[in-house]
C-alpha cells in the first residue's frame, strides 16, 4: 500500500491546505468585522449626503463626460500614424521593421480600446443620472451624440488598423465590418499566433474571475453602507458565471468522447 508520504497530490493538498483555510477564516472575520463597523459605526445620512453631493457633480458633468475618452482616442489615432509611417518607408527587405510596425499597431488597438471602454461606462453613468434628476434630457441626448461619434470614430480606426496589419501580412482574413471578422482572423492565424491567443484569453479569463470577484465583495460592502439592492450583485455575478460555464463549455466540446 502507497504511504500517503509517497503520492504527491495528497502531499501537496496536505501542503496547501492549512493556508488555504487560514486565508479563509481571515477572510471569514474580515468581512464580519467590516461589516458590523459598516452597520454600527456608520451614519446613513453622511453616506447619503455624499451620494447626494457626487450625483450633482455628475450631473453637472454630464454633458461633457465623454470628452474624458477623447485622449485614449488620440492616442490610438497618433500611434495608427506612426505605424503606417513605418510600413509605408518599409523597403521590403528589413526584418525587424514589420515588429516594429506590429508592436505600434498592437498599441493603437489598446488605446482603442480603452476608448471604447472608457466611452461604454461614462455613457451608462449618464444615462443613470436621468431617472433620479441628477441631470435632463437635453444633457442625456447631448452625450448621446458624443457616445456614437466616438463609437464611429473607434470602429473607423479600428479598420485601418486591421487594414494595415493585414497589408502587412498578406495570408491574414477579415473585415471589422463582417460579423464574423473574429472567426475568420482566427482561422487564417497560424499555430504560433493561436497560441499566444489562446494564452491571452486564459490570462483574460484569470484576470476577469478575480475582477468579478472583487466586485462581488465590494457590492456586498456597500449594500451594508446604502440601500443598493441585489442588481449590483446580479451585475458582478451574472458575467462570472458566463464565463466560467463558458469555459467549461469549451473544455467538454474539446473531450474527443464528448462526455
């Protein structure tokens, strides 16, 4: 008979255990403690003074929120120029310029991204604002048309993106404006580029479990301090969930046996 010394998983669940149940325990009084300062310690009406006071900052803000992307968006456009200067100086016959080219385009992608982003969150912010007279119509249509110009604007650079990254390498497919664009790119990738892929969506996935997590906390907390309700918990759960019977989905359909 195998001592339990001598098998490796058990050795090291008998490793890891003690301080997996010490984190915890401390989690476990930590949130306990906070919770009943939260409950004991707090005054409600400060908390709801500063709502109050943060509610008609923003509202006073809201018809010039979206400009705050206006700089991630520039950044974007200005490394997109960068990169095209580049390929359109390229000769053909420097190696290292087509890295270069990549890495300027990869940052243009990110900055892009960030606008979008950073647009999506000001929008719903202000949007929210209307239903409790932090701010008006007219305010809430003002940046209506502020979001879709900076959406047109994102999806147009974007394109010339994809567009000079596919110039840069013939074999790669698709279009930002095909609903399958993501499909095809994947498809026409090689075996290298679907692995770095692949390990940026795990890296995505870790990263997206521990945000979700976090925010689970935080909507916990604050539902000690102001009546916020169940929605922000539903909001933080809702997509962690997704993702991971996302990705168990994907680990099921990848068995060769199905089951």
């Amino acid at each position: 008979m195998k001592r339990p010394d001598a098998d490796p998983i058990l050795r090291d669940n008998r490793k890891n255990r003690p301080r997996f149940l010490v984190i915890c325990l401390v989690c476990l009084l930590g949130g306990a403690a906070l919770g009943y300062a939260a409950a004991a310690l707090t005054d409600p009406d400060a908390f709801a003074r500063a709502a109050r006071a943060a509610g008609r900052l923003a509202g006073a803000l809201a018809p010039f929120a979206l400009l705050a992307a206006v700089p991630f968006l520039a950044a974007g456009f200005w490394m997109y120029r960068r990169a095209r200067a580049l390929f359109a100086g390229w000769d053909g016959e420097n190696e290292d310029l087509p890295e270069q080219v990549e890495h300027r385009l990869n940052w243009a992608l990110t900055w892009l991204t960030a606008s979008e982003l950073l647009s999506l969150l000001l929008f719903g912010i202000v949007t929210s604002l209307l239903p409790l007279q932090y701010t008006s119509p007219e305010s809430v249509l003002v940046a209506a048309g502020e979001f879709l110009v900076l959406l047109l604007i994102t999806v147009l650079l974007q394109s010339r993106v994809v567009d000079l990254t596919r110039r840069l390498n013939p074999e790669k497919q698709g279009s930002v404006y095909d609903i399958r664009f993501r499909e095809k790119w994947l498809a026409s990738c090689d075996e290298a580029e679907r692995l770095r892929i692949g390990q940026a969506s795990y890296a995505a996935f870790q990263a997206g479990s521990r945000a979700s997590l976090l925010v689970w906390v935080a909507a916990l907390v604050l539902n000690a301090l102001l009546p916020i309700g169940p929605l922000p918990v539903l909001a933080a759960t809702v997509p962690w969930a997704v993702s991971q019977f996302a990705y168990l989905a994907v680990c099921l359909r990848a068995r060769p046996d199905g089951l």
